[in-house]
C-alpha cells in the first residue's frame, strides 16, 4: 500500500510524437523543463539536477525505472542528503491530434524512512487518510 | 524521541482523538470513555499529541480540556500542496513551450 500519490492530468494541444520529445530531449527538456547534462530515455540512466524555490535549491539524483516509447517514462526522483526516493511518471495518451500527459509523483512516506518510530504501514494509512480526506475537508471547507 | 506531526498521524488511536477533539474540546475521562484502550494508554496518547502540538490542555476548573491546533496539520497539507504546484507550474510550462513552439512553425508557412 503506498500513501496517496499526486496526479495531474493535462491535455496539451501538441500531437504525443511532439510531447514525447519534449520530455525525453535534452534540449528541448532544457527549454520548459531542467537544465540537464545529458538525458536518455533508457532505464538505469541516472541523471543530477538542481532546483527548488528561490530560497533554497536541493540537488536531485534520479534513475529511469521504465520506458515504453513515444508513451510513458519513469524514474525516481531524491534528494541529496535526505531519505526518501519517489517515483515520477509521465503517461502519455492521444487524444486526437491533442495529448493527454498524466503526471504521477508517489512514495511520499519514504521521505519518512529515517525516522525508525514510525511503522510504515500505519503511516502510510495515516497521511492518506489525512492528506486524502481530513485535511482536505478542513482546509478546503474553511476557505 | 522525534516528535512531529507525522508521527502524530501514525498511529490510529491518535487520528481518533485528532478527529474526535476536532472543534470540539473535551476533557480527558470524557476521551477516555470512549476508547476501548486503557485510560494510562490515552493518556499516553494525548501526551504524544501535545507534544506534537496537536492538542493543548487548558484547565478549567478541577478538569483538563483537551483542545485540538490543527494548524501543525497544515504543515502535512502544505508540503504535498507544494508538488502539486510545482508539477502544475511544470506542465502549463511544457505546454507553452509545445505551443508555442507550434505556432512558429505555422508562421513561417
């Protein structure tokens, strides 16, 4: 049981062939994206960026998990010096000459693996319940 | 021991209290009451989350109300809400850069 990834679904006015290299090229990564050494859609590629917000930047490392050209790339996504490794995926799906992009970043409760007190699963069960209802209700109904 | 909010959201009984105490401040037997589990183990529980910040105990008279902060939780909210800007931001900029990109080419035509 993994606690409630994060899913954003876009449909880009672009056919997929088009949206497919803009995720997977370097150069064109570089243009909306990060700004990468190198990047190869095969998995086992390991990449390092930097980013963050304005204050403060955080080195990334990541790995590619899993491709299925022209369709769908994976690959995990930390930090430098903390626990944790998430996943990132980016599904893509025609929609006539537009194209679906179905963005997932889950694993969240590994960010949390450095704390030996915590039982993973009563967390896991915890932060979606939390994330996924509680808070959700709070915050949203007290706008 | 660390305390933080995301160990006070671990543990079942805990978010049992959080939900009950929400808006809806009660004192300790009163809690106790209605939990299966020994009153030594919410008490436990109650000392966890005040450490956590969660729960602050006012006395009111001989009794000891337990009032939820539920601002801590927005400490889990906030740092999920985070990515889901951050993708967002990312993908409306894949979608300039994709668009754009399209309506040069359609000029040069």
């Amino acid at each position: 049981m993994d606690s409630q990834p994060i899913i954003i679904e876009k449909t880009i006015n672009a056919p997929i062939e088009k949206v497919w290299t803009a995720i997977t090229n370097r150069d064109e990564m570089k243009q909306w994206y990060f700004d990468l050494k190198e990047f190869k859609a095969e998995p086992g590629f390991e990449f390092s960026f930097t980013g963050g917000t304005e204050t403060k930047t955080y080195l990334h490392h990541c790995k590619v998990m899993e491709v299925i050209p022209g369709k769908k790339i994976s690959y995990t996504w930390r930090y430098e010096g903390e626990p944790g490794d998430t996943l990132v995926s980016f599904e893509l799906t025609p929609d006539g000459n537009k194209t679906v992009v179905k963005l997932t970043h889950s694993g969240f409760e590994t960010f949390t693996s450095g704390n030996p007190d915590l039982d993973k699963k009563n967390f896991v069960q915890g932060w979606n319940e939390i994330i996924g209802t509680s808070l959700k209700n709070y915050f949203e109904g007290k706008k | 021991m660390r305390r933080d909010v995301f160990q006070a959201i671990a543990d079942p009984t805990r978010r049992r209290i959080i939900s009950l105490l929400a808006g809806n401040p009660q004192h300790l037997n009163a809690i106790a009451e209605q939990f299966d589990v020994s009153r030594p183990a919410i008490s436990k529980h109650i000392r966890i989350l005040t450490e956590c910040g969660l729960i602050t105990i006012k006395k009111q008279g001989r009794e000891r109300f337990c009032h939820t902060d539920l601002h801590q939780l927005r400490e889990v909210h906030e740092w999920t809400e985070k990515y889901r800007t951050f993708w967002t931001s990312k993908l409306d900029a894949l979608e300039n850069f994709l668009t754009k990109d399209q309506g040069k080419k359609k000029s040069k035509h």
